[in-house]
C-alpha cells in the first residue's frame, strides 16, 4: 500500500529512556505502516553514529554515520534529512517516528525536519516522553551530561538538568508512561512544570491521533523566548508549589548576584525574565536546574527601542510587551518563577524583595549604586 501526500513525521525526545522507548513502540503498533528512525549517539565521542530503522517487528535497516565537526548532533541532522526523504519517495511510511537519543533536545531537531520538508515529509508534532517518578531526579541532577555518560560530543558542557528541563519544556505533548512509582506528587510536579502541555498516557491508544495533531515550529521557538514564555501559574498542591514573582522595581545588581547561589538552589527548577538598575535596556533572562543558574542577555527590553522598530519585531514579543505595559517603566519587569517541593515560599519572597532597589537609591539614581557588579563579568563575558 502506497499512501499520498507529505509524509506525517513526529520527534519523540526524553531522556528517560524506558518511557521513550514504550512511547516509540506504542506508537508503532498503533499506527499500521510507521517506522521508527533512531540515532544512536553513545559512541558519538568515538567518532561515529549508528542509525537504525525499525518497524514494529523488526530493524528494516541499519549503517553509520561519520562524525560532522566533532559534534553527533550535526552528524545526525546530516543523516536524518536523507532518510525521511528516501522513506517519503518510497511512499510506503504512513507515520516517521524520529526517536530521538537520550540527551539530544527536540528544539533542533525540529527545526531540522520543518525546514527541509519540502513538500515530500512535514512536522506534524513533538513529544517528549516521561516516568513522572524520574522528574524530580532528573531534575535535580546537576552533573554534566559527560560525567552521566550522556554527552553527544566530546565538547558537551550541559548538564543533566538543564538538558531534561529544555526537553520536558519544549514538547506540547507529553507521553506519560505508567510506572508502579508514580505518586501524587510526582504528577503535580509535572503539571506545575509544563501547564500548557497535554498529557497523553502510553497506554490509554491516543498517541497516535496525539502524534499527527499539527505542530507550530514558530509558536514553539516564541514559547521559548524569555520575553514572553508561557510560564506557569501561581500553585500548592500535593506537597509541589510553584511560586510566581512579579515586580516593577529593578534589582540591585550587586545585592541580586550575592544572592544568586541561595536564589538558584532554592527551587528544582527556576525560569524567567528580569532587569538590573544598571542594564537599563538589558532584558535578562533566568534559567536555573540542578543547582546550576544560567544569566543571559535575551535582547532589548521593548521600551528601549523607538517605536519604528517596533514592527520589526515578532508578533508574539509585541503582545507580551504590550501586556506587560507599565506607564512608567514600559515592558521592564521581574518576572521569575520557581517550582519545586518543599518551596520555602515566604523565605525565596524574602529574599528576592531584598534584592530590590530601595526607595532611597531610586531617588539617589546610578551614581550611589557600587560598580563593577559581579554581572559585568557574567553578562560581558558570555557575550
């Protein structure tokens, strides 16, 4: 049987690799005529990348693929491409399920697959596969992805935690395996974490209607941008909170980055946009997992700019600035959010107001705010 039209391709990611697995094989017995692509990038650093394709009996073929610029990642993108195109001319595919290896984050693969569609294949959705008993784990797991034995290249400097976040974050479907260890809390973990997603159980037969759904790879690369992320709500249940953090006022640079070690330990998972009294222009944004934080300049605060640019922008970021409007300070704004069990909620409030200018140095201005910060290393550096 031959089927007609761009061929259905969906990316399935996770780094709990049982789930994934379960997820991919699911998917494959319901759907008749899938097959699944898989990248094996664990002898990576050695130079090479298995590929293998399979159906729901059985491998259908597998090779190599040589390393691209010391990077696994790259070598996959250049062997990828190839594949669903010889499965798209063949005709015979009904559904390509990409599964993606353990560390590798479904952001770029994505917008791998979206842009070389040309016609014979199309993204049609991203799932991230989960055992609710592993999150908080995983979560947590400061170690870099080499000392895990997980890292895709030689160069890999990210860390379990920051890697599992992104790939749990970026997924508007998550594919929830049933484990025996799953409790309450695990579960309200995940729905603190990714609101916005759909949950989906291995079991319940729905993954493949979830599968060919329809996915927006510009909506999703918005939904990841600092300046106007969807990030969760204010929420207490099972023992998980999630604690949202809004003000007016900027921070303090020197108070904010004394505190930063206590701020980025404080939570499981911590995220979001922020601004300094001395980077006035400067939107900022907060990443923080494991124990590790991540500052980054994400581009200018709206405000900044003359009302010619603008236009120039992306709609997505024009009506998050327009919603966070302030007659003073326009889009400017702390917005910080942190989830986690055991949250010390009126300490981590505490502690981020006091970080705030205060009334006098608002009406002092610069010149009695201290300089240098330990930001001018940390922001100037990385750019």
């Amino acid at each position: 049987m031959t089927f007609e039209g761009p061929m259905p391709v969906v990316i399935v990611a996770g780094m709990h690799a049982d789930a994934r697995r379960e997820t991919v094989a699911q998917l494959l017995r319901e759907v008749p005529g899938s097959v699944a692509l898989h990248h094996d990038l664990s002898a990576g650093p050695a130079g090479t990348v298995r590929r293998s394709v399979r159906d729901a009996t059985e491998t259908l073929s597998s090779g190599e693929a040589p390393l691209v610029n010391d990077c696994a990642c790259c070598a996959l993108r250049e062997d990828l491409v190839p594949e669903l195109e010889r499965l798209a001319d063949a005709g015979l595919t009904r559904l390509a399920v990409v599964e993606l290896w353990d560390s590798v984050e479904p952001r770029g693969m994505a917008e791998v697959v979206a842009a070389h569609g040309d016609g014979t294949f199309r993204l049609t959705n991203v799932l991230t596969a989960v055992d609710p008993a592993l999150v908080l784990p995983c979560l947590s797991n400061g170690d870099d992805l080499t000392e895990a034995g997980l890292a895709a290249a030689p160069t890999d400097q990210r860390t379990v935690g920051d890697t599992f976040a992104r790939q749990l974050e970026y997924a508007p479907v998550l594919a929830v395996s049933d484990g025996p260890g799953t409790g309450l809390d695990d579960l309200a973990l995940l729905r603190q974490l990714h609101p916005a997603a759909r949950q989906v159980r291995v079991a319940s037969g729905d993954l493949g209607a979830a599968a060919v759904a329809g996915f927006d790879v510009a909506a999703a690369a918005a939904a990841q941008h600092p300046a106007c992320a969807r990030l969760p709500h204010d929420c207490d249940e099972e023992g998980i909170s999630t604690l949202v953090w809004q003000r007016r006022r900027p921070f303090h640079a020197g108070r904010l980055y004394e505190a930063l070690e206590d701020l980025c330990c404080a939570a499981a998972r911590s995220r979001g946009r922020f601004w300094l009294a001395d980077r006035p222009d400067s939107l900022l944004a907060w990443d923080a997992a494991g124990g590790a934080l991540c500052v980054e300049y994400a581009g200018p605060w709206m405000a900044s700019l003359p009302e010619a640019a603008w236009e120039l922008m992306p709609a997505e970021r024009r009506t998050a600035a327009a919603l966070d409007w302030h007659p003073e300070h326009g889009d400017r704004c702390q917005h910080l959010v942190f989830t986690s069990p055991d949250l010390d909620r009126a300490g981590l409030l505490a502690l981020l107001d006091s970080c705030l200018l205060t009334d006098a140095e608002l009406t002092s201005g610069p010149d009695a705010w201290p300089r240098p910060t330990g930001f001018d290393q940390l922001l100037d550096t990385a750019a």
